[in-house]
C-alpha cells in the first residue's frame, strides 16, 4: 500500500482529498496543528501528526516517521513554506503544492500553463499575509516548484480556480444557493455574463491524485470544472435543481451605488473574466465529475459556511426595487 503524507487535511479541500485517496487504499497521515476537529480520527486508515507546517523540524521529523510515497501539501500560503517542504520532502515520489489561478495575471482568457504570465512577487509580498498579496505568493510558491524540479525534486502543483462543495467554509458559493432558497428574486451583479471559472471540490482531488500518480516533475497544472457557466447560469442551474422558481434581476454599477454596493462584493464575480485551460491535466487521465452533479452535492450539503459573504440584503432589495420601478 502507497504511503500519503497531506499537510492540513481537516477541512476543505484536504478533508476530500483524504477520501480520496483512501478509496485508491492509500494509507493516509495527517500533518497539522490540530486546531480543527479531524473527521477522521477514528478511521484505521488515517494516522495524525501534530505539528506546525512552518518548522523544518516538524516537516523533517514527518518525512522520517512517515516515509511517504507522495505529499499534498494543502496549506502553503508563503513562498518560504513550499522551498521548506521540497527540502524536507526531497526524496518522494511526488511532492504536490496546491496553488491557486490567481497565480496568473489577470489579461488572458483562457489561462494555460507555461504560457500565461504570473503574477510578480516582491519580497515585501512573499512574507505579507494580506489578501491583496496572495496570488503572488502563490505564484512564488510555483517558482519555487520549478527551483526544486531543477534540482532533482518530483514536485509539481496543481492551480486551482476559485472552489466549492461539501464543507467549503467560505460561503461564497452558497451564497447563491441561500438566495435561491429564501427569496424570489435574486440580484445578479452586471448584466449576468459575467464568467469567473469555478471548479467542485471533487474535480480538485481528482487532479490532485492524477498529478501524483502521472505528472512531470516541474510542472504545474491548472483545475477547473470542463464546463463553464456565467453567474446567471449558475444562479439558474442553482434553481433548476432546487426546482425553485426565481427571477433574476441584473443591476449595474451605477444602480448598485444608491445602496453603496459595489460589483466585488457579490461572490463568484470576477471584474475580469477569468477561464483556466484544463487541457494539460486531461492529458493526465484526469476524469472530471459532472458541474451538475457537483452543484447537486454541493447544494444538498446543509452545514452552514463559516462565513456568510456577500452585501446586505436590505440593500439589495433596495436596488431590486429601484431597478424594477
């Protein structure tokens, strides 16, 4: 049985990467603080490691305790923590960073990989922990991939869009889907066109283990959902599965301003249309789940988000009402 080293693991995106892998019979370890409930702390298959990620020690000390075949590492935020990890974990298989597409610039449509330029990273950017700062860090922790390949290292990353499903903590997807539910009309930033590529959690885990098993060393692969839907297509998608009936009203800049909202604050809407080629993970072998279906699980999933983003709905019924008149 191959040995599977995640560093997080608890949450999002590593709590499905975990089932995962345990269904391709994995043995799986966690590394992580253990300052979330670990869902899997009375599975046979799943072993936990308490540690801090940001200690060469801790990750050194995993790598000789574990002797993992491949690491997913699913919480590195800072360029210095993926040069960290590829020296402790030098010798794997496969050493996996999950970065993220706003790597990219922001003026190409679609995003292809080798191709499409990243975003500059200062050294100011590559320690600050602001949002402003994150694809840059992310794209630093790419280089840092390249720097390690170069070196004799089999790391790769995988470049995620903007993810959701089952115990997506930050609520920007279920937004919509509470819109959808509790009201009859639903406001949609711009005239509804708008495109910001998602991607299900399903499909990230799924490119994850196909990165492991088949990629290159030094290469990064971009994730999104095959099939692309503007925000007024998923908010009808959204319906359609609900079997709600809704009526979606599109507002603009300037009849947002009467309530001091602004296109941002509505998740899901991306100023610049934003699309990441998945071809080069397809030529992995990678098998990507149906939107639908992934809408489907992600919407029967009850839990409420952590956080619950999104303007006032005072306020957008105000708008509502305005544009309506």
């Amino acid at each position: 049985m191959s040995r599977a080293l995640i560093i997080g693991g608890t949450r999002f995106i590593g709590r499905h990467l975990v089932e995962e892998l345990l269904a391709a019979q994995y043995d799986v370890t966690l590394l992580n603080r253990g300052r979330h409930e670990n869902p899997f702390a009375d599975h046979d298959g799943v072993s936990h490691i308490t540690g801090d990620r940001t200690s060469g020690a801790t990750l050194a000390n995993a790598a000789e305790e574990v002797e993992p075949d491949i690491v997913v590492d699913c919480v590195a935020y800072y360029p210095g923590e993926v040069r960290m990890a590829t020296k402790a974990f030098s010798d794997v298989e496969a050493y996996v960073f999950i970065s993220s597409g706003s790597s990219y610039g922001p003026d190409h449509i679609p995003k292809r990989e080798g191709e499409t330029p990243l975003e500059p990273c200062t050294d100011e950017q590559a320690v600050d922990d602001s949002s402003e700062t994150y694809g840059a860090r992310k794209a630093e922790g790419d280089r840092a991939i390249f720097e390690a390949a170069e070196n004799g290292v089999n790391a790769m990353a995988i470049r995620p869009t903007i993810v959701y499903g089952p115990y997506d903590y930050t609520g920007r997807f279920h937004y919509w889907v509470r819109q959808v539910k509790e009201h009859d009309t639903v406001l949609v930033p711009g005239d509804g066109t708008n495109i910001h590529h998602i991607v299900s959690v399903q499909n990230v885990v799924r490119g994850i283990r196909a990165i492991a098993e088949h990629g290159t060393a030094g290469e990064v692969y971009n994730v999104g959902d095959r099939r692309v839907l503007t925000l007024g297509e998923t908010v009808e998608t959204i319906a359609d599965i609900l079997n709600e009936s809704v009526e979606v009203v599109t507002a603009g800049e300037r009849e947002l301003a009467t309530e001091g909202i602004e296109l941002t604050d509505f998740p899901l809407y991306n100023p610049n249309p934003h699309i990441l080629s998945t071809e080069k993970l397809h030529s992995l072998g990678w098998n990507p789940y149906g939107y639908r279906e992934a809408f489907q699980e992600a919407i029967a999933w009850d839990a409420s988000p952590a956080e619950k983003p999104g303007p006032d709905r005072t306020a957008v019924e105000s708008v509502i009402e305005f544009v309506s008149v």
